[in-house]
C-alpha cells in the first residue's frame, strides 16, 4: 500500500485495508501527538494551510499535526486578505503555493474544490473539507475514537441529530459499512438520511434501523454519535426548538445505557450534549478531537514519504 | 519553590520570593533573548496563542518567547473565524486546545476567562490579559525593566495618567508593596486611584503620596511610569484634551528630573511622551517592552518544567 | 560586497555588481528552495513579517525563504487586530518590534514607510513594497527568473499592459537597462510609460522602443512580460473592456513567437493571459512565483550575515 504523493479527497473509495492501514500508522502516533516522545519525521518540510473557510479545529489540529512531526507550517491567512480577494482562480493559487511547500491541506466551501485543487498541484493535497462534499479526515478521526474507545468489529452505533445535510456522518456510515456495522438513525423526520444513502450503506454491508428518540436506542449500542442541528434548516423557530430540545443527551438520558457506551460528537456542540454528561465515563468528544492529531499525523507522514 | 503546571493567572498571591525567582530566570534567559545565545529549551513543546482580542505587543513577545527557546506555536488566529462563532463556550474551547498543545496563553475580554480556563485546561494556562481582571506578565515585565534598569530596594517611582481603570498600574503597585516602594500618584481627580486600593497598598508595604502634576514629582523620583489616557473615559472632549495636556511629558518637563530617571511606558503610546523624549538616556519603554521576552521565557520554562 | 546588516529598501542604487552577486547567492539557493537539500542556515533567527496590507503571494514566499533556511516567523498578522487601530506610529512599532527579531519584511501602503522604518529599526529591514514607492525583491526575483529561463545579456524583452502605474514594470525596466536590454513598451495610451522615467532608462543604457499591440513585438522577443490592468484607472468601463481585450494574450498570438519566448507575469493575473497559455513551453509566471523564494533566501542569508 503506497500512500507517497497521493491526494486525500474523499473516503469513497477507501477499502478497509486502506483504513486500517491509515488507523495502525495513527496508532504509532500517539505518543508523539500527546508530546510523550519527540519526532523529526517530517523535519524540513512545509505544510501549506490553504482555508478558504474558517474551521479552527481541523486547521489546528493539521498545523499540531505538522509541528509535533517537526516539520513547519504555512497560513495563507484569512481569505479576504488574499489574493483571491484579487479575483485569482483556485488553480492559480494552487500552482503557485504548490513551488512553496511540500503538500497543501485545503479547506473550501465549494464541493469538488479539494479535487479541482489536486489536479493542479504538483504536491499532495489533503482535503480538509470541501462545503457539501468531503472531509476524509474527520472520518478517519471518528473511526479512529471507535477503535480507540470501543471497537470496530461487531459494532453497534447510533447516530443522533441531523442526518440529511450531515456530511459527516454520511462519511462516517459509508466507511463503518465496510465493518458490517448495526447502524441505528436517530432524526427528526425532516431531517431524515436520504433513501439513497441507506440504500448504498445496506447494500455494501451495514445494518440499518430508524427510530424517533434516543431513549428507544441508548440501551443497546456501543457508540453514540451526536451532531449539531443548525437552526437555519427550520423555517420555524419553535419546530426548531422543539426538535433540538428532543435530541439532546443529559445525564438521566444516560441512565439506561450501557456501562461501555461513548459518546461522540465532532464539535463545535451548541447544547446536544448537556455539560452534566462530560464528567462521565461515556464522554468521549473531547478525546475525539484530540485523536485528529495522530490520525493527521499518519495521513502527512504517508503522503510525504516519510512512512510506509 | 515549584512552577512546573502551575498556571500563571494573577499576580495578588504572588510572594516577594516567587517574584524574585521569576525575575532571576529571566535574567538568565536575557542572550537567548537578544539571540546572542541559542537554545533548545522547549524544543518539541508547542504554546497555543488564544488572544479573544487583539494585543500585537503581548502575542508576538510571548511567540518570540517561546520561538527563541526553539519551541513552536499555535496561533487560534482572528476570533470570528473560528468556532467560538459558532457559539462554542471557552470551556469547550479549551478542552479541546489543551490536547494539541503542552502551554497555553489567553488574551480574553471577560473578568475572570483566565481563572476558568485554567480550572479545564489540562496543561499550564498563562494568563495575557483578562478584561479589568489581571495581567501578570505585564506586571514582572515592569518589575524586571526595574531591576534591570534602576532598582527595586528602596525605589521611589512615580505613576502618571489613568490611575481609576489602569489595570497595569494597580497589579505593579501591589508588587511593588512588597518591596516598600515610595509611590507618587499623579491623575486628574476623575481618574484617581480608588481609595481601596490605596488602602491595601500601604497595608502591604508601600509609602503613597497623590499629587496634581508630573513637576511636583519629578525632581525625586527613579522611575517615572506613564499610562495613556482613554478619551472615552470623558464626557466632555474638551476636557480630556485639557486632563492630556497636563499630563504629557517633554524634554522640558526632564529638566529637574535627576539624572538616572528612567521614564517607562506599557505601550502603545498615543501622545503621554514626546517624540524629542526618546533619544534622552531616560527613555526606557522601547527596552521595556523588549524585556517582555525573557520575562515570558522565563515563565514558560518554568510552568513547562524546562528550568527549576 | 556586503550585505550585512543592511536594508533593502529600493533597486535605485544598486549597481550591476550588486544585482549579479545576489542572483548568483539565489542559484545556489534553489536545491534548499525545492526541498532537495536541507539548511540550517538560519536556524534560531527570527523574521518579522508585517504587512499593513494584504499581499499573499510576497509574504507566502518570503516565509517559505525563511523557514526553509531553518529560521522562525513572527506575524504580525492582519492591522485592525493590532496596536496600530491604537494610534501607534509606524516607528513606535518597529522601535518594539525590532527587539523581538532579528529581521523585518515591511509590506505598507505608503510611499517611504520601508525608508522610514529602516531609519528606526535596530535589525535589517526588506521593503516588500510600500505603495507607489518600490519593491526590490520583485525586481529581482524578475530578473532572476530572465537569467534562469532565458538571458540577461542581449535580452530583448517587451512589457505590455499599464506601464504607467505600474511600480514592477518601472523598477525592472530600471534594472534591465544596466545589461543594456532592448526593451519594447506596449500598453495603451492612457497607461503609456512616463516620458520622464523612459528618458531616465535610456540615459542608463537601454534601448527602447514603444508599440501599440503585442502582435507588433512577439516576433522578436525573448521575454514577454505581462502585467494587469486595473479598471480603476479607466471612468468607462467600455473603454477598460476594449483596452483589456487588446492587451490580452492567447495561443493565437503565439503562434509568431520565437521557440524560446517566455511570458512572465507578477500574478495574479486576472485574464490577461488565456489559460490554454498555461500549457506552453513559453509560460513561466507559475516558475517566476517560485524563484520569488530563492531569490528571498539569498536576501535574508546575506543581509543576517550568514552568507557573503
């Protein structure tokens, strides 16, 4: 398996093999990420931070990513400061930062930048998410927790908030059906996963259940994930409230759960996830965000050459 | 006397002995400082820069801090483009942060952001400003341009301008009661120090004396430390243009000033101190502000453990 | 020759000497620039980057310089979060910033501003432009880039596009006529070279000629350079449109050219250059972006004394 130079767009065609690949070289990370041992791996190298949208966590756990690697980091800075603000083309853009550094992470708001980007560039592109498209490494990250803090074998998840709009989770459920995961969805109905990808999500291996509250799923699962809803998709202030006030996990929500259940959610949270559930064990997010760093760092090392 | 994660957020429970084991370190961190002197102290540590709003002269010293001891740093960059837009709480943030990073640094608004964060963060939170609250590297930077450049042992220091709302000028006289200061106070008499103050001040120490003008004081004292004047502090313009006037210093005014005053400044200076004030011997506030670095190094090598 | 410890603010008064001696340092810059070899060259010196205006690419490029001679980059990031929306003086910063580094890049909207900060700053400054004055580093990295891909002897070059207004093409023009080019002056009349600044050129050695359209010049060039046209100077936008449509170039017009004509560009362009140019062996405004960090490499090393 030969990650060297290759970009990272979208986790639609990942086989398993390639996951676990990615997951194990995480896995020799984490020492380096929690600052426990010191690495020159990618000492000399440059990471150009290309966020055409703002998105502080995904930018600083890549730059913490690059620097606990020893390498260093490049900030195209805040858009309107830019060039673009000139009326210059992604691809212009790209050939010129690609002569800067030795690979480009891109964040855009427009779907198919992040591939656009790739095509132009004579260095690896990292996707770090591309408005209704992709965003492989939040994916990459969540299924990492899951290995970390429960398992991906055999693995029961339900997946609460909005399914429709929700990328990430459409991601998440495409990649957990190549482990033959119970997927249970939890929405509102206006909010609902579209047909089609349950449809694809079935058919390359998942089981899917749809019910209308938490409560009917907190006993059984290993992992819960929740998502923000954003207030925008409800043309109605109180259908939104009410919807937002039924999917949200407290402490006596967790009463029925099991003693192994984690939580996760990609964050930022509004208040899906009452402060009371963070000092349980089930809490499980703010761990999450940190296992970006070490996901990141595998997925820099393998596109630069640095590991195998 | 033990620093190591320890965070750095007021200066009120601070000992004359930990202030004077601080200002020690810094002194030997002064070549490195000036880069006359290499180091590696910090190498493969990582300081975030969370600065909620801005201070170029606080962040970029503490980044030259961390830089020049071969560490690496984390800039959450402008405010509205992160995700404390999207309504995330300072606890969150932090949580989140403290696992990319092994020392964090907080410039907030709000009273009390430092206090808080550190009772979340997992590694050492330094304190560079909360709102009226403290600001305690400012305070040893002073302390330490003291030392370095007049005396702290039998100092008499004058304190010029907005001595009402003047957070800078309220946490260094209460060091400086530590030491037995003889303190002159000079301020229009809508920005006088507030009488509780001056209460606890000479409680701890120190010897207060409130006169009008900068002449009265000027003949006797070894330090003379100018604070700007908010225009917004005054209702009428008319009147702060007058109050302004009254308190600026010229080459004139130096005329009885003895010969080693030295004339400090936290910076940035609107007009308190004439250009012409500059290439006099007295002019102390560029060098002031340079000894922010090894104040700030010295600090993070203690909280990180790198030095004792 | 030395550079040491000396600003680098206008091309004026560089003799040809000079100019060779930094292209030469540039040349052996380049493997340390395309990642090939490593350096250490300016490991534990610190560049502050200040830029009072957006200017992506300059600054991209010289922070790449920097770090990739194994040096650290202070920023001074966008102005409105700095002391500057304080009222602080241009020298007042750098007389605080000059403390924290040992370089600084100076990037402002007014004319003089890199002379004046000069005047102030204990460290080398570099102007990376500064309003309608100059900017050196461009000029060079042009030249530069004439020497690498084409040849600064003999060079017949023509520059099409507003020759007025234009800061680049006036300070390359400059340069070129100490290497006796033959230069061909193409724009519109309202963008026409100033008559004084064409006499200036000719006194220095160049021979110049001035024509209405590209297809009057392609045949005999070595070097085409193409710069864009702001609609701002024009009060009718049909005019702009009709100007702009003629200064444009596309492989139609090409089609005369020598086999060795290369076209240049500062970037970005906007569309005065069809993107099926890009594709040709004549295109040479992405590799032009690129020499932009050697050449800054050579800069820095030679004006921190690391180089000779």
């Amino acid at each position: 398996m030969n990650f060297k130079d290759q970009p990272i767009i979208s986790m639609r065609n990942f086989s398993r093999e390639m996951i676990d690949h990615i997951l194990t070289a995480a896995e020799k990370m984490e020492p380096i990420a929690r600052g426990e041992e010191r690495s020159d791996l990618l000492s000399g190298k440059i990471l150009a931070v290309l966020f055409f949208e703002p998105s502080t966590r995904t930018r600083m756990s890549f730059e913490t990513a690059m620097l606990r690697l020893g390498g260093d980091v490049l900030n195209l800075g805040s858009v309107d400061a830019s060039s673009i603000a000139k009326g210059e083309t992604l691809a212009d853009t790209i050939r010129v930062v690609d002569g800067y550094v030795d690979a480009i992470v891109l964040r855009h708001p427009k779907e198919g930048a992040a591939h656009l980007a790739s095509e132009f560039s004579r260095v690896p592109v990292l996707n770090a998410g591309d408005g209704a498209g992709h965003h492989p490494t939040q994916t990459l990250l969540d299924l990492y927790t899951i290995k970390r803090e429960s398992h991906l074998e055999d693995l029961k998840i339900a997946l609460a908030g909005d399914l429709k709009y929700g990328r990430t989770v459409h991601s998440l459920c495409y990649a957990l059906s190549l482990y033959g995961a119970q997927i249970t969805l939890i929405s509102p109905k206006e909010l609902r996963m579209p047909e089609e990808i349950i449809n694809d999500i079935i058919a390359r291996g998942a089981k899917i259940k749809e019910v209308d509250t938490i409560e009917e799923a907190i006993r059984d699962v290993d992992v819960l994930y929740m998502t923000r809803i954003q207030k925008e998709r409800f043309p109605d202030p109180a259908e939104y409230r009410k919807v937002a006030n039924r999917l949200k996990i407290t402490a006596e929500t967790l009463k029925e759960a099991k003693k192994e259940l984690k939580i996760m959610h990609p964050l930022p949270r509004v208040n899906e996830i009452d402060n009371k559930v963070d000092d349980t064990p089930h809490a499980c997010y703010f761990k999450q965000a940190f296992y970006g760093v070490p996901v990141r760092m595998a997925l820099l090392g393998l596109v630069l050459g640095a590991i195998e």
